[in-house]
C-alpha cells in the first residue's frame, strides 16, 4: 500500500501554493507537487483532483460550504482546472462536508444516458 512504501512522508496539511505562469495559467508548487509527483509514480496517475481551499458560513439554515479544488497533472504540475462547489445549508460542517463531495463528484464523472 502506499502507506506503508519505504519513504512515504505525504503532508496532508501542506501548503497549497501555487504559480502564475501567464495568461491565467497556473503550476502547484513543491512541497505538494512533488508529493503528487511520487503518489502519481506508485499508482500510475496521471492527475489529481486537490482541495485548495474551504470556506464555511453558518446562519439560521445550518452551515453552508464552499469547496474549492484544482484538477492538477501529476507530470508537470499544471492546473488545468479549477472549480469551486457550494454545499448547503446543511445540519452540521460533516453534511456539508459529504454534500460538497457528492457535488464535486456530480460536477467530475457525467452519468451515462
């Protein structure tokens, strides 16, 4: 598993921070990219979808999030999409958090039909 490969150190918490490279275009920026890097390596990927940000407002509908991500190619650490998805008003931050995800799981893989 990649858990338990030798010199596996994957920081969850890693700084997000990312480089203009002109015209709107924009490339993930170490340490998370290399990171992305020696995943992509271990399970033959060649993308990833990373959470870039979260926002959360709470009012007297429950708690609304906002969940901004990044489709990044591994290789070269190109952004080559951004979407941010809005979930809400839910009961608590943890169906906000699983409405977000099915939001952005919607929004990535189309149903057939």
């Amino acid at each position: 598993t990649v858990a338990s490969s030798p010199g596996w150190q994957f920081d969850l918490d890693a700084p997000r921070r990312t480089t203009e490279l002109g015209g709107g275009r924009l490339q993930l920026g170490d340490p998370l990219y290399g990171d992305l890097r020696r995943l992509g390596a271990l399970l033959d990927a060649s993308m990833a979808v990373v959470p870039m940000g979260t926002r959360v407002r709470t009012d007297s509908l429950g708690v609304t999030l906002d969940l901004a991500v990044a489709l990044v190619s591994i290789r070269g650490g190109r952004v080559v999409w951004r979407h941010t998805v809005e979930a809400g008003p839910a009961a608590s931050i943890d169906t906000g958090i699983a409405a977000a995800a099915e939001s952005l799981a919607r929004t990535l893989i189309r149903e057939e039909g």
